[in-house]
C-alpha cells in the first residue's frame, strides 16, 4: 500500500487499545473509591461460533481492564422462561453494573422480551427501549457500542462534524438508526438509506461520511463515493477466499475501489469491530460509576 493511502486507514485496532487503557485507568479509581471493581455479566445462549469468540474476547478484555467478568453460558434448549429469569437474578445483583445477552438468540427465545427484560440502568448495549428513547431525545443514557464506536472514530479522525453531509446505509435498531441520532446530534445533515432507497449510488455520492451497515459484502464501490468522503465500514462478512475450503473476511465496502476516492476509511478487519468491544468495556464503567453515585472524571472516556 502506498505511503498515501495508509494515511488514510483509520486504525479501529489501536484507537480500541487507548480507549481500553482509559477504562483501565478509570476502573482502578472506581475500586479505590467504591472497595469493589466493575463488573460486567455477558450471557451465551448456544454454540454459534462467532458468538463464542466475540464472548470470550469481552470477558478477557473486562478482565484485562480490570474489572470483573461473569459469564453465562447456556445451552442452546434453554427456554425463555429461563433465560428471563437468569435476568431477572442479575439485575437485582449488586457485584453487577452491566448486562448483555450476545446476539443472536435462538429462534424459540424472543429477542425483544430479553432485551426489554434488562434493566436499563444495567443495559450497557444500549438496546433498551428506554436507552432508545433516551438517545432519540439527546438524554444521557447507553448508546450501542457499535454507533458509538464509529463516532468517536469519525470525531476523532475529522473533529467537528457540524454541517456534513452523512448517509447511513442500514435501518437496523442496532446500528443504522441508533448512528443516524449520533449524526443528527453533532449537526450533520443525515440521510438513512436502506433496500428500497432509490439510486443509492447518487444518493451516497452527496455524502462527506458514509456509515455501511447493511450486511452486503462489499456492496458500496469507490465510484459511488464523492472524492474525499470519510468511510466508516461496519459489515463483517465471511465469504470464500480464493484458496480452496477458506474463507475471509469482509466489510460492505468494496475495499480496494473506495480507498482509491475516500478521504478516510476503516478496513475490515480491524476497524469497526475491535471498537464495539473497547466501547462495551467503557459503557459498563460509566454504568458502575452512576449505579455506585460517584462521578466519574469528565473526559475520562
Ligand atoms: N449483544 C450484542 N450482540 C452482538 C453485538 C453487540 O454489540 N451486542 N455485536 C455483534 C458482534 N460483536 C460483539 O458482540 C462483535 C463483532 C465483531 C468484532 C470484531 O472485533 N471483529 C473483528 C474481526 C473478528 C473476526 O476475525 O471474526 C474486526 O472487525 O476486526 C467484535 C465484536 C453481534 N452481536
């Protein structure tokens, strides 16, 4: 890659590792102020691999950051019954200050009830409801991980964002909807695109950001992008690789053609994701310190 156009990556990977050391600094002064440390409950249910890795990860990293991780593994047959109830049983624990129940549930177990069940004091994924509404109304609460993520990639990489031209493609609750708010609220101007969008290309050509949240491997092509834009690439897609029975991964952007026209852009992997973890690690100290009623350092995070 030429000199040029690795200024251009914006590097998801250590911007993680220095958000990880903040939480790590911030969760030693929680233990010294409240006598315990942080502590974050992520729940499995099933054997889906990619899960079993992203959860094995979170539970290293709550650990390596210095506060305490337990972790629920349950078996796929587990019933929603059961599994509301193990909620029930860890919001009312105090060692806990956040809960997250890994996505995808299994079929029989309905997403929407679990997550309604959280408390949304506890809910440090941000898929509450009451988080929703609390992020639609500019009212402090969680924010996904993965939006938040982007967003502090995105203030970082280019400062104020007042005024630009954004277009998210993706309506999910997770990711599209919940980083057109985060948009709206540093005064971008903010266009959620999605399958039925007309003339996508044109419409993504006005943008100085473009967010890729569609869960399409490498739908967006650089010729689609106004010469400049900043790319945020949330897709991690596996697809075949040309060496026969591997696969590798990919974004929603066509990697190689936008690096060409972006102004800036996170690979995959390596951008987005490692910040979806950083960021868990970060929302569950901010859960700990308002749960606990002390005030955490502004700008600790
Ligand atoms: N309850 C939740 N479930 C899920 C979430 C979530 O935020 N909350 N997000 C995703 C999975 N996810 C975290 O849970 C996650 C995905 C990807 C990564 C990551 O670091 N990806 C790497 C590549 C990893 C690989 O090689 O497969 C990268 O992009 O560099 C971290 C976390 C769905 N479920």
């Amino acid at each position: 890659m030429t000199e040029a156009n690795a200024s251009k990556l914006i590097d998801g990977k250590s911007f993680a590792e220095g958000l990880r050391a903040r939480v790590a600094t911030a969760a030693s002064r929680f233990k010294a102020a409240v006598g315990r440390k942080a502590g974050l409950a992520v729940v499995l249910v099933g054997e889906d691999p990619a899960s079993q890795v992203y959860v094995r990860s979170k539970g290293k990293q709550t650990v390596a950051c210095g506060m305490s991780s337990f972790e629920h593994k349950l078996p796929a047959s587990t019933s929603e019954a059961e599994l509301l109830a193990l909620v029930a049983k860890l919001n009312a624990d105090q060692a806990v200050d956040g809960i997250l129940v890994q996505l995808p549930l299994p079929d029989h177990v309905d997403e929407q009830k679990v997550i309604a069940a959280i408390s949304p004091d506890k809910d440090v994924d941000g898929f509450h409801v009451t988080n929703a509404g609390r992020l639609a109304v500019g009212q402090p609460g969680f924010v996904p991980c993965t939006p938040l993520g982007c967003l502090m990639m995105l203030k970082h990489r280019l400062g104020s964002l007042d005024g630009l031209d954004a277009v998210v493609i993706g309506r999910s609750n997770i990711v599209g909807k919940p980083m057109a708010q985060l948009l709206l609220a540093e005064s971008c101007t903010v266009t959620v695109a999605h399958s039925r969008t007309r003339d996508l290309p044109a419409v993504v050509r006005r943008a100085d950001i473009v967010v890729a949240a569609v869960g399409r491997p490498e739908m967006v092509k650089g010729e689609w992008l106004k010469p400049g834009a900043t790319v945020i690439d949330v897709g991690i897609n596996r697809v075949p690789a040309a060496e026969e029975g591997k696969t590798r991964l990919v974004g929603d952007v066509d990697f190689a053609s936008a690096l060409a026209v972006a102004g800036a852009i996170t690979p995959v992997p390596g951008g987005v994701g490692p910040m979806t973890i950083a960021v868990l690690l970060r929302n569950t100290l901010v859960a700990a310190y308002r749960n606990a009623g002390v005030v955490l350092e502004k700008d600790a995070l």
